[in-house]
C-alpha cells in the first residue's frame, strides 16, 4: 500500500475532487468556452475551474502555505518552508481535442526539497503518488523505472516545440536531437503531457523522456515520482536544476548518461 503522509492524503484528495469536475467537463467539450492564451496554447473555462477547486481545498487544509499555479502565477502565504506547486490540466490541448491524456498535477516542497507528488489522471482513473523516502505508487502498486540498459532497446518521450515556443533555433536544435534518437533508439512518442510522461518513465512504460522549456508546474510532481521508482533525473546539463531551466531528462541510471551524450553532441552539432 502506498504511504500517505496527512500532507499526501490532502492532495490526493484535491486532486480526486477537481478530477471529478474536469470529467464531467470533459463529457461537454463541445460547449466550453475557449480563450486563445497564446499560439497554440488555449486555456479554458474547465482549466481555470479546476485551478479554483485545487486552490481552495489545499488552502483549507493548509491555510498558510503559498501555492505556485500556472493560471494564477503565485498565491502567496505565511509559510515560507512550504510551496505547493500545481498544473490543473496538464495536457489542455489533448483535452480540448477529446483526446483522454491529460492530467491534474500536484507537489508540495519543504525548505526547498520536493516532499510529496501527484499525478492524476481522471479519465483513466491512474492516480501516481509519491512521498520522499517512501516509493513511488500507481494506485495501489509500487512503480520501479524499467530495466533496459541499451540505447537500441529504448523507448524514449519527448515534448516538441510548436508554433509560439521556443525560437527557430530550438526548433532545429530539437531535430537534430530527434535525428540521434531515431538513429539509435527503437521508437519516440509525442504523448501531450509532461506530468504523464514523466509518471509513465516511472511507471516503466517509456524508458527515457526528454524535453526543454518547461514551467516548474508541469514537471515539479513528476520529478519526485521518478526519483522515488528508483529513476534519474536532470537538467540538460547533467545537473538539478530542472524546475529553474525547465529542461529535463529522466530515464534510468544505465540509460541516463548515454541519452545526456546524445543529446549533447546534437545540441552542439548545430
């Protein structure tokens, strides 16, 4: 059974209420009202609501931490030692295509270390949990990062750059990096989610996920949940500072540095 700290036990929580509103949103997708954020990038009228329940059910049951949320920017509180990080919909475009990936993302720092993490899909009913030093869950399963050793056995995750994001230089730079995948490993999917990628590296299902420019919401519960199925992860660089880069890779510790030199040497080829 996956251990829920009184902390975990609240998001999850918050998480299974929005989750029940967003499905219902879900079901009338053909009737929200949809406001261009910005190319490519819709927010919508179920991805503010959701914000709100999240919000409102952490704060009642933490009263005084901040919370960090991508529709709202900071929400600030007198507990500087705490910080829940939250993405209501990771994955707003799949969702606003009818495509069911998509998730509700939820993490809490303390003094600065990521404590516990989230991840929720409320269509699939995949609920992937985790507490620092206690292991990472689906449901009610204990995850490890898969065991593949070699780059000709991998399947690898990636986000890619769309119109509105990133400059045409990142958008090159990305196929050269895509070039060296396809050359040395089996397969790469495009899924729509971090937070489900990243959850699924843990889950064993991808082998390595990779991608750059990412906010600290969308990614924040998932780098915990890797590391607590026994995973790696980075920065680009090798370092860890994904939540201030946004640039990640995770993967497990045998494929983690031949994916970073991959990478590496097709960032520098251009």
């Amino acid at each position: 059974m996956p251990y829920l700290s009184p902390a975990l036990n609240v998001m999850v929580s918050a998480a299974r209420k929005a989750g029940r509103k967003l499905i219902r949103d879900f079901g009338e997708i053909e009737n929200l009202q949809i406001s261009l954020k910005g190319p490519a990038d819709f927010v919508s009228v179920a991805d503010r609501r959701t914000e709100s329940i999240l919000v409102a059910e952490l704060q009642k049951a933490r009263p005084g931490y901040p919370i960090l949320t991508e529709e709202s920017g900071l929400i600030d509180g007198p507990d500087k030692s705490h910080r829940f990080i939250i993405d209501p919909l990771d994955g707003t475009t799949n969702f606003l295509h009818g495509i069911p990936h998509f998730a509700i993302s939820i993490a809490l720092e303390r003094e600065g270390q990521l404590q516990s993490g989230v991840i929720y899909n409320p269509i699939s009913d995949d609920l992937f949990t985790a507490e620092r030093g206690h292991g990472a869950y689906l449901n009610d399963k204990r995850l490890r990062v898969a065991g593949r050793k070699q780059l000709k056995d991998a399947l690898n995750a990636t986000g890619i750059p769309f119109m509105g994001r990133g400059t045409e230089d990142d958008h090159k730079r990305f196929l050269r990096e895509l070039g060296g995948m396809m050359e040395s490993t089996p397969g790469v999917r495009r899924f729509g989610s971090a937070a489900l990628d990243l959850a699924w590296v843990a889950a064993g299902r991808f082998d390595t996920f990779w991608e750059r420019g990412l906010a600290p919401w969308d990614i924040a519960a998932g780098v915990l949940i890797v590391r607590e199925a026994g995973g790696l992860i980075t920065d680009l660089s090798g370092g860890g500072r994904m939540l201030e880069t946004g640039d990640v890779l995770a993967a497990n510790e045998a494929l983690h540095p031949q994916i970073l030199k991959l990478l590496k040497e097709a960032a520098k080829a251009g």
